[in-house]
C-alpha cells in the first residue's frame, strides 16, 4: 500500500514539475522588521526542533513577523519557541487549496520551505502560494522557487547549520558558537518535573536520566541492556530515573524492579520538564536529545543509521557522546561497546560536576 502511495506521488510530483514555469529569480530578498515572513516545517518532533535556530536567528538580525505552517504532530514546538509570532496548522482533510487559500490571506513577502528533501504536498502548496519570494534548498524541485541555496554537506555538516545556511540569502553568514535549540519550558512543567525528583530520589546533588523510549521499536535497546546499564550506574553516587512513554512503562517496570522511579511521560512538556533537573541523560529518542541540548545538559546517545551516510541528528553545541549502528535497529549493540564508549563519558561529567557529593 505504501509502494502504490509512494508510486501516485511521484507521479503527481512530475507532472506538477511538468506544467510548472521556472520561476527562478535574481532578484534580491529583501527582509525587514516590515517583512512577513511564512516558514513551512511539517512532519516530527525533531524536524521542528532543529530549525529554531535559524528562526531565533531571523528575529534577533531582523525582528520580521513570523509565523509557521506546522502540522499536527510537531505544531506544539512552535507554540514554545518565543520568535514565532503564529503558528498554523495543516489541515490535510481540507486539501491543498483551501490550506493555500487561508495562507494567501495572509499577505506573506516571503516564504521558505524549511524541507530537506522533496514533499510532494509541500510542492503543490508552495505552487498555490500568491507570495514574492519563495525560498528553499536547493533539491529537485528549484524551479519552483525563486530562491534556492546551496544544501550544505549532510554528511559533514549538522542539520542545523544545514538550517541556517538559508542565511546567505539575505547576505549574512551566520557563525553557529553560542547557538542553541530552542524551546521554553513552562514553569509549571518546571515544578512538576522538580517535585518529582525531590519526592523520588534520595541522591539529588548528581541526577542520571535514562530514557528507554524512541519514535519506533527499533530504538528499544532491549530490556537485559537496559538492567545492566543500571546495575553499572548504580556503582556510582547519584540518582537515577528512569524515563519512558506511557506504551513502555511494562518495560521501564521490568528494568527498575522497584529500584529506581519510572518518569511516564504524561505530556511532552512535562517530559522536557524532568529533562531539566537532569546532570547527564542518556536516550537512544533524537527529539529528547534536542530538548537536552536546548538546555546543556551532557547527552550520551544510541543511534541508528540505517543506509544513510549523513551525519547523525546529534546534541547541538552541548557536550555529548555516542554509540551506532548501520543496522535497522538496536539489537546488536551489545552492553559492552555501550560500556565502553560511556563511561568515560559519564565519568567526565561526573566529576566535573560541582554538586556532586564527594
């Protein structure tokens, strides 16, 4: 069913290119704190996640008015990124023209297609839009834009300064030291997430967060690597929580057996909440490490790279290490190459931590 679906896009794909004008442009992109801007960034958690740079970036040079056209999945980020003025979401029952109808309303100077790769959906849109500029990577579908930059090195360089090279459209070449995700955390998260710890944990000067949950099974590390990976923590003085999404508490229960609190996650909010009371985390789940960078907390991660060679979505300017595999899951990491890669790592930030009890 997937392939046929995959098959009818491409083929609505062609003929969109097919019928399309070139609309290339060398006019300048003029950008301004009058200037309305439209960012598209559709699909995951993480996907959304990685671009608040660049949008923080936009605000801080130029202070246009932004707003974003997200989808139902990842819109919430948005909703918690201070630079975004509105965010829309999309509606797919209500189909391209009605989407690119209430968006032409709008009056946008410009919009950008924030998309690494091709959405044919977002192509139709980007088509249908009555705006100036339309900017975008540089892929496949360029003629539809009147601006495209050069897509930077995915195998050499991070999503997000992948991001933020659609800069150099408005002359600016952004240098990426100091930059961080970003997304604030409600207090009330906050204090939810710190009453927790204080109820919970008894050693709170040194606080390890284990996340065994990622967006598919793939990423699920197995429930003996996981008591084992608790059992070598617990050799160390600090406290340890578990922390998992509400369809793996029975394995965050099997692993703890009632040695160690179970964080499950009752919104995504709350979640980045506990990520904040944390001195190290370490989570085989890629959007967990972008809320862990946005607030410089040490991640050790366990990555799948399954036939790609582009670099992996990794902790932005926050210290970090890692384990992966070019298999499609995690199974055959074994505890002992995790062993060896994080305990120096761990034990870095261990004793360079300046409240961990001596």
């Amino acid at each position: 069913m997937k392939n046929i679906e995959l098959i009818f896009k491409n083929i609505l794909l062609k003929l969109l290119l097919f019928f399309s004008k070139d609309i290339s442009s060398k006019k300048p992109v003029v950008i301004n704190d009058k200037t309305k801007i439209l960012l598209i960034r559709l699909n995951r958690i993480g996907d959304a996640l990685v671009v608040t740079p660049l949008i923080a970036q936009l605000k801080k040079i130029f202070n246009p008015t932004i707003h974003v056209l997200a989808s139902k999945s990842n819109h919430f980020i948005f909703e918690n990124v201070d630079e975004v003025d509105d965010i829309i979401v999309f509606n797919k029952k209500a189909g391209i023209s009605k989407n690119a109808q209430i968006l032409n309303d709008n009056n946008y100077d410009i919009v950008i297609d924030l998309h690494d790769d091709v959405s044919t959906t977002v192509s139709y849109l980007i088509h249908r839009l009555n705006i100036p500029f339309k900017l975008a990577l540089r892929k496949s579908t360029a003629k539809l834009y009147t601006h495209v930059v050069e897509k930077l090195d995915p195998t050499k360089y991070h999503v997000v300064d992948r991001a933020l090279n659609f800069m150099t459209l408005f002359g600016l070449t952004v240098s990426n030291d100091g930059l961080r995700i970003k997304y604030r955390i409600d207090d009330s998260s906050i204090q939810s997430s710190n009453s927790f710890i204080q109820e919970n944990i008894v050693s709170k000067s040194f606080i390890v967060g284990v996340n065994i949950s990622a967006g598919s099974d793939a990423r699920f590390w197995g429930v003996a690597n996981f008591k084992l990976l608790m059992n070598m923590l617990a050799v160390y003085n600090c406290g340890i929580v578990l922390l998992c999404d509400k369809k793996d508490r029975h394995y965050a229960s099997e692993i703890s057996g009632g040695k160690y609190p179970i964080f499950i996650r009752p919104t995504f909010n709350e979640f980045c909440g506990i990520i904040t009371q944390l001195n190290i985390l370490i989570t085989p789940d890629t959007s967990i490490v972008h809320v862990a960078s946005a607030y410089n907390i040490p991640t050790f991660g366990l990555y799948v790279r399954y036939k790609t060679n582009d670099l992996i979505w990794s902790p932005y300017n926050t210290d970090f290490s890692y384990v992966e595999t070019t298999d499609n899951s995690l199974k055959n990491i074994t505890f002992d190459e995790v062993k060896e890669k994080l305990i120096p790592f761990f034990e870095k930030v261990y004793h360079g931590s300046k409240n961990k009890i001596m």
